[in-house]
C-alpha cells in the first residue's frame, strides 16, 4: 500500500461542482456513509469493477495523503483496507486528474502511470 498518495474516482459533475465549491464534500454515497471513499493504486481497478462499470464522464484524482488531516485506514466487509477521509477533500491537495476512458465492455481504462 502506497501511503503517499490517494485516489479519488468521481463524476465529471461532481468534479466541476468541486471546483466551484473549492472542495470535494463527495458522492451521495460517501455524504450518506460519512467520509469520502479513497482507493489505493492497487484498488483502482477493483474499485472502478464493482462500483462504476459502464459508467462515463468519471475523473480520477490523485491526492497527497500525507496532507490529509482526518485520513483513516479502515477494513472493510471484505477484509480490505481502505482510505477513508472524514472531511472535505480540499482542492490544493489534489496533484493531478485524469480522465478515465471507458471500453466497450464497459471496464475502464487505467491511465498508464498508474498500472
């Protein structure tokens, strides 16, 4: 598990009204659970499977997780550990976006550095 960077997949709106707000307060799922979900590099494509399959218009933030303030390590159901951010994610810690593309089989595309 890297601990020095994050990530964060969220839709295209979610992002642009983000960068309105100057935060990312999260997805209803998150806002309903209480924290953002962050994924390791590792958990990218497993995250992407189960929760965003033939799904468009998604952005995958990489954060500095060493400036996060309220990140916490957690398991999960399955046994996996998680990052879990208990407030906004506040924009200045976000080091790069990417946009994900989706293939036809409606899986998605990693973007290269990041395999």
């Amino acid at each position: 598990m890297d601990f020095k960077n994050v990530y964060k997949i969220c839709t295209l709106d979610e992002w642009n009204e983000a960068k309105k707000l100057g935060k990312l307060n999260g997805s209803k799922k998150d806002i309903n659970d209480g924290f953002i979900h962050f994924s390791d590099k590792d958990q990218l494509s497993g995250t992407l499977k189960k929760f965003f399959l033939n799904k468009s218009d998604l952005v995958l933030l990489k954060v500095d997780a060493l400036k996060l303030r309220n990140l916490v390590y957690e398991q999960t159901s399955d046994g996996n550990i998680f990052p879990h951010l208990y407030e906004p994610l506040e924009l200045s810690h976000v080091v790069e976006e990417y946009k994900i593309e989706l293939n036809k089989n409606g899986t998605h595309k990693i973007p290269k550095e990041l395999e």
